[in-house]
C-alpha cells in the first residue's frame, strides 16, 4: 500500500514515516502543500495522511483542489486544530 504523508513539522513526519514504513507501507512525503497537491494529481497513492497547517497551500485547499480535480484518494486528517469550526471545515 502507498501512502502520501502531508506534514510540514520535520520529526513528526520522520517518526510517522518510520512507524509506517515498518508496517510494511511505502510512504512519499510532502513538506508544504504546493508539493501535495502536485503529488496527489501525479501519483497513484492508495491514501494520504494530510496535515491542514501547511506553507505555501493549506491543506484545506490541497484537499479542495484534488476532489474538485477528481481525486478520490481517502484522506485521513492530522490535525492540532482544536475549534469546531476549523474541525467541520
């Protein structure tokens, strides 16, 4: 199984990498939502782990433009968002 992992935080994304990878997932990562976007419409990923605080794009939108493009992939949210409304959207 292939998955995109969506983080901009360096050791959060090396220890999520390293825990998936030993589970047996190959694992591509993108640092900012300029490079997950272009990655979610170019790879064939079979789920993605998004962070929703990202430079450059946030993941809301990378989230947006990918199923306004047709993207299916399933998505899991990461998020430290604590407010419903951020939470809903």
């Amino acid at each position: 199984m292939r998955i995109l992992l969506v983080e901009d935080d360096p050791d959060l994304a090396r220890q999520l990498k390293g825990a998936l990878a030993d589970a047996g997932y190959a694992v591509d990562h993108a640092p900012d939502g300029e490079e997950a976007q272009f990655l979610g419409e170019t790879e064939p990923y079979d789920a993605v782990i998004l962070d929703l605080g990202l430079p450059k794009v946030d993941g809301v939108s990378v989230l947006e433009r990918w199923r306004r493009g047709e993207v299916a992939t399933p998505v899991l949210i990461l998020t430290a968002r604590g407010a419903w409304s951020e939470k809903v959207a």
